[in-house]
C-alpha cells in the first residue's frame, strides 16, 4: 500500500511541476505535428501513399517524442540534484521509479492526443478507440522501459546520445505488435486481437523486469 | 610458454582442424554448391554467441546479487566476445546470402533480430566506457546485459514465430546427412572452445587492469560500502 501511495505521490510531483511550467507538454505537441510536415515532405505523401506510410509515420514521431519526454523525466532531476533526494528518503526505488515512468506515460498520453488527431487531419487515416487502444498498450511498456533507461543515462556522459541507443533496441516488440495493430486498422487484414494480446505479454513482461531493476539503476 | 599462450595455441589449431573437416571431409551441397560450407561457421558463432551472452546473464546477474567482481569480470569478458561472434555469424551470413538470395541483406524476422543483438550488447559496451567506472558502470552494464538478453530466445524462435526466409533448425528436424552433421558437431565444439579461450584471455586482461594502481580505489568503490 505504501509503495502505490509513494508511486502516486512522485506521479502527482512531476505532473504538478508540468503543470505549473507548462514546458514539455506543449513542446512535445509541436514536436509530433513537426513530424508530421517533415514526414510529408519527405516521403511526398499523397491521398493514395497516405495510408500505407501513416503507420510508419506514427511510429517514428512517438518513438522519438517518448525519447524527449522520458528523458527530460530524469535529466531535470538530476539537474536540480533533487533526485539524490528522493533517492535519500526511505521510499521503496520501485515505487519512486513507478511514479517516474507513470508521470512520463501520462505525458506522452497527452501527446498522443494531439498526434492521433493530427495524423487523422493530415493523413486522411481513421481514428477509433481500437487504434487509440493499441497506441495506449504501447505507452505503457515504453514508459516502464524508456523510464528505466532514463534513469540510467541521466547519471552517465553523453546522456543524450545514450538513452536512444539503449532504449530503442528494447522498444523493437512494442513496435512490432503495435505497429501489426495499427496497420490492421489503418489499412485492413484480421490479426488485431493476436497484436493486442502480444502488447500486453509485454507490457507486463518488462513491467515486472524494470520494477525489479529498478533497485539496482536508483541507487547511489 | 604460459597457460593463456598454450590454451590460444589449441584453439587454433582446433579451428584449423575444423576448417580441414569443412573444406575436405563434408560432402559438397547439390544445391548451393561449395557456398554452403559457410552454414558450419556461420551457425558455430551463432551459437557461440548466445553461449556467450548466456555468460553475460550469469556474470550480472552473480553481481547484482552478491557484488561478485569476478561474475563483474567474467560479463565484461563475454559481452565482448558475444559481441565478436555476432560480428561473425552476421558477415558470414551476409556472405551467403548474397550468391543464394541475391541480396546481402533483407529485412527478415531472424537477420533483423540478430542485427539488433549486435547493437544492444554494442550498447553494453558504449555503457561500460560512459559510466562511472566501477560500482557505476558494474550495475548499469549489469541491467543492460539482462534485459538485453531477452533478444536471444526472440533470435533462436524468430525463424518459428514469423514466416522467414532464413532457413529453420536442422539438426532436431535430422535433414543433414551424417558427413555434414559430424563436421557441423565438431565445428561447434571447436568454436566454443575458442570462445571460452577468448573469454579467459579476457577475463585475465580485466584482472590485470583492475589491479593496477589507479584501478584499485575504483575497486574498493565497486564493493558494497561498509555501512
């Protein structure tokens, strides 16, 4: 109970610190409809190549706006030295790390709100619980393990070319099985419920293996 | 001649023994021809590979648990050596793809899954130079090797859970005659004994460089602190 109480308490932390600078958020926003233009120009995308290219085009631009949101997560804190603090309490890593990766996911939740939309606009692609689901599964896995990663980068060299090294390799399934998923909706086919399913093997697949590592990257 | 020299002789020899059964005992194949004699090193380092990242795990794994510098060590060691015969299996295998497929590379579930083997031990590497070294980049690299492992049964099941065209298992599945089978055995033996000489060489060059002067306050700080 203590944990989820701590987890919560370090999620409603970092979305109030959002919500009062209002910093990530809207950057965040501009960076996927940012995307969105570069990828039209460079993919020169018309009504008939639009939907084969959307799915790709989702991908890359939530993939790399989880690459800024999750490390900013840990580089402010590490910038503010706050998170030796947090570190210093006797609050479980686990559940310190929870709230992190929880805060983060919600973040990019809220990304996605603008990007799904945008996609819809731009890219003459459907937009239906069923895409916003599979997109949804993907950001939690990704969150768990982005955050992870994070928390390791912040306190290396070279943090900001690290955290897509390391990260983006672990992504790979998650973008296998939502990619199947959203190509389903985007463009046909019946293997919907089988991506789905795969998303949340891994989503508590590597739930459970970064909370136990979570000891171990926290820890100084 | 010390050990390491004795043991560095051996597993060349044995590898030059194993080229001979390649090149002069195994029977020609009636498809691919002479290209085919690729398949005994390209699938030894394969395997070699996943033994050494399988080494990896076990190493972290003894340090996360027990802040054993040796399981620390014996990781640094395999990762590199994982990392080398990953190297291997993927230029070999390149080397046969282009005269069968036509093409040195395409985006199948089994290559695609190798390729990013490579790079998430590539990465274990890199965090093993940018953290701070000792406890530091020991723990980190010790996560990394981990997770990172989860890759490998993704590499050895991919040609089963998607429609590939690198061809599937052949020894279970018995389609090799018993010339070729005999040459891949040994071919195998030979490779793991190479690598476990590459990885005690290696392990013993860690040893030496954590035991020089400037290493060992970095040592000390790698071990639990006293509290």
């Amino acid at each position: 109970m203590r944990s989820i109480a701590v987890a919560l308490a370090v999620a409603r932390k970092d979305l109030v610190s959002e919500w009062r600078s209002r910093e990530l958020v809207p950057a965040l926003a501009q960076f996927v409809v940012l995307a969105l233009v570069i990828a039209n120009f460079g993919f020169q995308i018309d009504s008939r190549s639009a939907p084969a290219i959307a799915p790709g085009v989702l991908w890359l631009a939530l993939v790399f706006a989880g690459l800024l949101a999750f490390g900013r997560a840990f580089a402010a804190e590490k910038e503010q030295a706050s998170l030796e603090q947090v570190i210093l309490t006797s609050a479980p890593p686990a559940a310190i790390f929870a709230g992190k990766a929880l805060a983060a996911a919600a973040l990019l939740v809220l990304c996605e709100a603008v990007l799904l939309p945008a996609l819809a606009l731009f890219f003459g692609t459907p937009l239906s619980i069923a895409l916003a689901a599979a997109v949804f599964l993907a950001t939690i896995g990704m969150a768990a393990l982005g955050c992870m990663f994070a928390a390791m980068v912040a306190q290396l060299r070279a943090r900001e070319v690290m955290l897509p090294l390391l990260t983006l390799p672990l992504w790979i399934p998650f973008i296998v099985a939502g990619g199947q998923a959203v190509q389903v909706m985007m463009g046909g086919g019946n293997s919907y419920g089988q991506a789905l399913w795969l998303l949340i093997d891994f989503d508590i697949l590597f739930v459970v293996l970064t909370s136990l590592a979570a000891r171990f990257v926290l820890d100084e | 001649m010390n050990r390491y020299l004795v043991a560095a002789a051996a597993a060349v020899a044995l590898m030059l023994a194993a080229a001979a059964f390649i090149f002069f005992f195994a029977p020609t194949d009636a498809l691919q021809g002479p290209v085919q004699r690729i398949f005994y090193l390209h699938v030894s380092s394969a395997i070699a590979a996943f033994v050494s990242f399988a080494v990896v795990v076990v190493g972290s794994v003894a340090y996360l648990w027990r802040e054993s510098i040796v399981g620390d060590r014996v990781a640094r060691s395999a990762a590199l050596v994982g990392v080398v015969f990953t190297t291997v299996t993927l230029v070999m295998g390149m080397m046969w793809a282009k005269p069968i497929w036509g093409t040195f590379w395409t985006w199948d579930a089994r290559l695609t899954s190798t390729l990013v083997l490579w790079i998430i031990y590539a990465g274990y590497l890199l965090v093993r130079r940018l953290a701070a070294p000792g406890r530091q980049a020991a723990r980190f690299a010790a996560v990394v090797g981990i997770f990172g492992f989860v890759d490998v049964p993704v590499v050895y099941f991919s040609v089963t859970w998607w429609r590939t065209v690198h061809p599937g298992p052949v020894i279970s599945t018995d389609a090799l005659p018993p010339e070729m089978l005999f040459t891949f055995l040994f071919t195998m033996a030979c490779t793991l004994v190479l690598a476990a000489v590459m990885i005690a060489i290696r392990y013993r060059i860690e040893a030496l460089s954590d035991a020089q002067p400037q290493s060992q306050f970095v040592l000390q700080a790698a071990q639990r602190p006293t509290s």
